[in-house]
C-alpha cells in the first residue's frame, strides 16, 4: 500500500509563519469566509496536492519497480488522507492505482 498523508498545522507551516496573521483576526471574532475567494484557494491547494502526490506516486512505483518490489503485482492500493486540524476535518480517499491492464 502507497499512503499519502498530508498532516501539518497550519500554524507550524513555513508558509503560514510569513503571514501576517493578526490582520485576518479581529477584537470580535473571526471575519466572515468569503466563498469565492476561499474556493479558489481550496482549488489551488488541490491542484498542488495533486501535482505533487502524482509525481512522488510516480517516483516511488518507478523505484519499487527497478527494487523488484512490483513483481507480480497489476495493482497497488493507495490511500490519501487530508488533515485540516483547526476544523476538526479529516478526509480519507482509498482507491487502486492499476500497474498493467485489465485484459493482461
């Protein structure tokens, strides 16, 4: 099984550090969620998971393969689970990814 897990708080990511934070925060309460504009970023965040996971998937079977790990294997499984800790969101996905076709 190939597992992805992406699991960082935001408040320990690099990226997040460099905010300025306090902007986005006021004395009453948190502002309201623009739908758009958080939509485009959920979809900015998926594309770069996806982008990056199909590369890492792809790095790893090539390895497994040359290391005679695949041998005899038409499929693996992989799991993906995406963590959003502040909002007490856990999304899992598993699926087969197929190493030769069906009719083989």
């Amino acid at each position: 099984m190939i597992m992805v897990i992406v699991s960082q708080s935001s408040h320990d990511h690099p990226i997040m550090n460099n905010l300025p934070l306090n902007r986005y925060r006021t004395n009453q309460g948190a502002p309201k969620m623009n739908e758009d504009h958080t939509r485009k970023s959920i979809r900015a965040f998926l594309k770069r998971l996806g982008i990056s996971t199909e590369q890492e998937v792809t790095t790893a079977l090539r390895n497994a393969e040359k290391a005679g790990t695949l041998s005899g294997l038409n499929h693996v499984a992989v799991k993906a689970t995406v963590l959003i800790p502040e909002i007490a969101c856990e999304h899992q996905i598993e699926a087969v990814i197929e190493l030769t076709p069906e009719d083989h």
